[in-house]
C-alpha cells in the first residue's frame, strides 16, 4: 500500500464520538457537528473540513502516480474514469441503443438519403438502394453494402434462395432464374471500378455513368432480365428479384502482428477476434467513435494482446475438435450511436471496458483472472446499497440465449436454456428471460456466454458502492473483493463483478454498480461440453418444389360422333387442387416431313379426378390424320407447368 493511501484511509477513517457521562449530546458536540449533520445517535462521521481535503486533492491531482496491475497510472488519469460491461437482458437491455437485427439485412433501405452501414465479421446484409431502374426489359439496380472497405463477397441471396454465380451469371435455381441474372461486386477500394455492365445500358440518358465509381463504397450492382409472359413467374416466383449477400466485412489491425501498421489499411487482416473488432470500432471505423490509437490503445498494448489471445483460445467441441472463444459478426448503421456497436462487440465475449481519465481503454474479455481482482475495505466505502434478492417482478428462473444462425439463413435463433426448476415450482410458472446476442453466431459461444449470465442471475446480491477516492483500484478492475467485515459483512471475503463504475465526487469519489460472483468464482468460466453444450438448434427443412407438375397421359381414345372425330384423354390423377389440364396437338407431318403448327390449347379449368384419372374431352380434331397430343398443367397464377411426353395417335373416323 502507498504512503498517499495511508494517509487517505487515515484522514477518511470512521471515527466513534464519545461523550461524557450524565451529559447530553448536544452539551458535548460541537455546532459545527450539530450544523453539519445533526443528531443520528451515538455514531455519527465527524466533518471534515478544508485543511485535510485541501492538502489531500493537491496530491491527487498533482504529480505522481499509482499501481495497477502492474502498471504506474498519473493520478491526472483519474479524473473521469468510467468503466462498463455489456448489456444483454432485462429492462436495462430494452432501454439500450441497439443495432439491427440480423433480419433487418434481407431487405434493402429504400430512402432519398439512406443511413451508412458498416459491420464486422461475416454478415448477411442488403444495404442500401442508390439505383433502381427498369429499361425496356431489365431491372437494374446498384446497394451499398458498406461504408468502408470490405474482404470479399462469399455468398448470394435473390429473395431467400441462396444462388451461386458463374461468371457473374447466376446459376439456375431449379427452374427459377435461369439465365437471366446477372451480380457483380466492389470490396470499396480507392478508386473504385465503375460497372461497366449497369453503365452500358444508361449512360446515354446520364443515369448512371463512369463517375458513379463508389470510391471507398462496398457495393453490389443487379440486372435481372424478364421473360415472356407464360414463364415470367415460373424463372422469378417471388416477383421482382431482391438481391442480398454475405460478406466479409472489415480488415481490422492485429496489434499483435508486427508486419501491420495501424496507419497502413493495407497490411491489415480480416478477422473475427472480439478484442481486435473492438480495437479497430473504438479508433478506426469511419462511423465509431474514433479515438486516437495512441492515446487508447498503445499504453495498455499488452493488456489488449492478451485479451486478443484469450478470444483466439481454443475452446474443446463435444463432437472433436475445437473453436474459438470468442468470435464477432455484426452490422450496424449510422442512425444508431456508436455505442450501441460497443454493446454488442462487448457481448459476444462478456467484455469488460473501463476509459481512464488520461484516454486510455482498459479491456478485459470474459475469461476470470486473479490478477485483474482489487481489494476494497470497509475504510474505502463512504455508502453502500445492497439488494439480498430480487423483486418479485424481476425474478428469473429460465434464461434463454439468443444468436445469429447461419444455418437458418442468418436469423435469431434460440439455443437450449438454462432453468431452475425448483425456482419454477416455487414461483409456480416459468418466468423467462432472453439474454441477446445478436453478433454471435457459433451456438456453443452463445451457450457459455448464456451459462456467464445465468450465473450472474443466481446469484441474488447486488447493489453499488460509494467509494472513496483511496478506491480508485476498484474503478479499473473488472472484479472487486471485499474485506467488509463491519460495513457488509454479508460480502466480506467475496468477490464481485464491477458492472458500471462513475465518477461522482458528491457521493465520496465514485460509484461502483456491481453484483456478485459466485463463491468460487473460476467457476464462471467452467466449461464441460459433454454436459454442458447441448443440442444444435434445429434447421427447418425447407422444401424442394419442382413447381407445377407435368402430367401423365394414361390414354387417348378416338372418339366420332356425329360425323365429328374427338380424342378422349386419361390423365393420372396429379392430386393437386391449384391447377387444372390443358391439351394440344398438332399434325405429325404437314405434307412437307415436318410437324405441323400446333392447334389452339384447349382448357379445361372444371376437370376433376374420378377413379385416379382425370378425364377430358377435346374439341373436334382433323379425322383421319397421325397427331401428336401433349398436355399441360395450369396453375391458379396462370403459370405452366412442362409439357407431358409427347404421344401419337391416328383420329380415325
């Protein structure tokens, strides 16, 4: 302990009055005491004045410094430290400035002036229509997808089919698509390409030209061509196609790779790492918060190395294998703050992050470390408040992670919970609770950051402290143990989490929100994937329709009647009530060895199966003649179906 907190915790101590007897109390205090707080019984603190505070705030503030962790800290760098973890559930999370949810990226904005986005890791996302045109027959369109610079493009949606491209023409999808889309990309670089392709077709009208480059702009440009009226809707189902794509979306700076300058974009990396995300949306990203590296970052380089390292730890699979710790895939757009990136980076590995008041960023990522613990005594509490449980209200006994799922074509999806059932039964119901991920996508992640959380949850005490300035430790520490024994002896010894601490000198010095850890708190980061990791959330399987079917022609017969020859046809039953046959034919030979022009199709929109046949009759056929008879199917939207295989018969009269 340094000399300056001695003197601290001796100037500030709690001290008893005593008075003497047969006396009463306002006899034996003095006015100044009397003024100041007036009579709460026998102990009381006694006033401190100027000629203590005045000598001690000089030193302070002054020249010198601290230890913490290790490492000397000017006391000039405490003057407005603010410490925060993420935020992921209950009401506080409902309050808080959130980023979109993956959902919000199958569709692009359609506004004059549409809001920038920007993301980290590998997302699905649409952007933003800056063109959308249709010429002759072609829709033509261009979305930003990023502000910035991207890694590179790796997969492609048209409404919700995932689509693969061969030489930018998209590959056929069944019987959708065809040939008759076609996508390009643009990673943002400077100076950006034009599309040659969308410039070709509205340059003349000055639409779109060689300027519309896109400088620094990831972006995807779209055109899609239309067909004739009877397969307009069997190549584009959904109507007009819409284009999304998956990306991988910021380089950042790996501070742990000596080849990389942070002021070089082009030795920089694409990752995944939640401390490097976090680095680069704190100093880098064009619509962060932009912080000077060099005041944030390189004085406490070797605390963010080692929490880069903690998020590339391999974590062990029930099934083999491993993954890592912790992992960040994310967008967000300028019409939200900053900070509400900061949150979700934050959750996807149960960061803590503290600013000290000289600029610099304390990170620790959540994985509990004995190093990173402060002691706080009963000298250093001015105030406390400390809630033993929770409000009815607020209870929970079912907590449900919730994530990114690539599987299920990037939507929120649940994993398994964690319950307590005997609190159920106590309760009498369930009382849920979400914890949010909405940028992690790895399903056993969002189980152990689930699993973090839910601890938290069950342990019931948690409150704030009041500290004063002799406490500035417990300010840059993510955990705070507490030698309480007379002022909460409820948590003497234990541990807790420091959730959010202020500056606030009218209450002592600072304000610490905290809530406890677990007895042992290692535990928190106990990990049994055998038992513990649980099920991969199922994937709807999504059906395969090959569209209308094409018919079977059981029989046709000839059928003459009234000088008039007719065929009669037999189809298989199709056991579908959406559509209904259509039947034509035309001369095998016309006289020159070719197959005649076909007659006019003819409908029959009130057919119905009898016996597992569906049985039609046509309109009077040329008699005496070799035809060639096919039959269709009809859909309620007037779509067609394939033609049947082609059968000949002679209309003998």
């Amino acid at each position: 302990m340094s000399d300056i907190e001695n003197v601290l915790r001796e100037a500030l101590r709690s001290v008893r009055v005593s008075y003497r007897p047969g006396l009463g109390a306002y006899e034996t205090a003095s006015s100044e005491e009397i003024i100041a707080g007036g009579w709460r019984g026998e102990y009381q603190w006694p006033v401190r004045r100027d000629p203590i505070f005045t000598p001690l705030f000089t030193a302070i503030f002054g020249t010198g410094g601290f230890t913490l962790f290790g490492s000397t800290i000017s006391y000039a760098a405490i003057a407005s430290a603010i410490a925060t973890t993420a935020i992921t559930a209950g009401l506080q999370y409902l309050l808080a400035p959130k980023p979109p949810k993956p959902e919000d990226g199958r569709q692009p904005l359609t506004q004059p002036i549409p809001f920038r986005f920007w993301g980290v890791g590998r997302v699905r996302v649409a952007g933003a229509f800056m063109l959308w045109e249709a010429k002759d027959d072609f829709l033509i369109s261009v979305q930003a997808i990023a502000g910035h610079r991207v890694n590179a493009f790796v997969g492609y949606y048209l409404n919700d089919d995932l689509v693969t491209l061969t030489d930018n023409v998209v590959d056929p999808v069944g019987k959708r698509y065809e040939n008759n889309v076609s996508i390009w990309s643009r990673l943002g670089a400077v100076p950006e390409t034009p599309y040659s392709d969308v410039v070709a077709k509205l340059s003349s009208t000055g639409i779109w030209t060689d300027n519309h480059r896109g400088d620094g702009q990831a972006s995807v440009a779209m055109i899609a061509q239309s067909t004739g009226a009877k397969r307009q809707n069997k190549l584009f189902p959904y109507g007009r196609p819409v284009l999304s794509v998956v990306v991988e979306m910021a380089l950042v700076w790996d501070f742990r790779d000596p080849d990389q300058d942070p002021e070089d974009e082009s030795t920089w990396a694409y990752s995944k790492n939640s401390a490097l995300i976090l680095c680069w949306h704190e100093c880098f990203n064009p619509f962060g918060t932009k912080r000077d590296y060099k005041r944030a970052i390189l004085p406490v380089l070797d605390m963010w190395q080692e929490e880069a390292d903690v998020c590339d730890e391999n974590v062990a699979l029930a099934i083999g294998g491993t993954e890592k710790r912790y992992e960040c895939s994310g967008f967000d757009t300028t019409e939200h703050d900053p900070k509400s990136g900061t949150n979700a980076i934050l959750a996807s590995c149960d960061g803590w992050m503290c600013e000290r008041g000289d600029g610099a960023l304390l990170f620790v990522s959540g994985k509990f470390r004995e190093k990173y613990i402060a002691t706080v005594s009963d000298a250093d509490i001015v105030g406390h408040h400390l809630q033993y449980d929770v409000l009815p209200e607020e209870e929970v006994n079912r907590l449900v992670p919730k994530f990114t799922y690539p599987a299920t074509d990037y939507t929120t999806t649940d994993t398994d919970f964690f319950e307590d059932p005997a609190a159920q039964i106590l309760a009498g119901r369930v009382l849920s609770q979400e914890a949010n991920y909405p940028w992690v996508q790895q399903w056993r992640q969002a189980r152990r950051l689930g699993k973090r959380e839910w601890l938290r949850l069950q342990a019931k005490k948690r409150g704030s402290l009041d500290l004063r300035l002799t406490a500035i430790n417990a300010v840059y520490a993510p955990w705070v143990r507490l030698s309480t024994p007379n002022r909460i002896p409820a948590l003497d010894g234990k541990v807790v989490a420091n959730r959010k601490s202020t500056l606030a000198l009218t209450k002592g010095g600072f304000e610490i929100t905290f809530i406890q850890m677990p007895d042992n708190p290692a535990t928190i980061d106990s990990w049994d994937p055998e038992v513990e990791e649980g099920a991969a959330p199922p994937v709807p399987l999504q059906p395969e329709s090959e569209g209308i079917p094409s018919p079977d022609i059981d029989t046709i017969v000839v059928i003459s009647s009234g000088g008039a020859v007719y065929l009669r046809l037999s189809l298989v039953d199709y056991q579908r009530d959406d559509v209904y046959p259509v039947v034509r034919y035309r001369l095998a030979d016309d006289g020159t060895g070719n197959p005649g022009a076909w007659a006019p199709e003819q409908t029959f929109p009130d057919a119905d199966a009898v016996a597992g046949l569906v049985v039609v009759n046509t309109n009077p056929v040329p008699a005496d003649e070799l035809l060639q008879v096919e039959a269709a199917l009809i859909g309620s939207d007037g779509t067609y179906g394939e033609w049947s295989l082609q059968e000949e018969i002679t209309s003998t009269a």
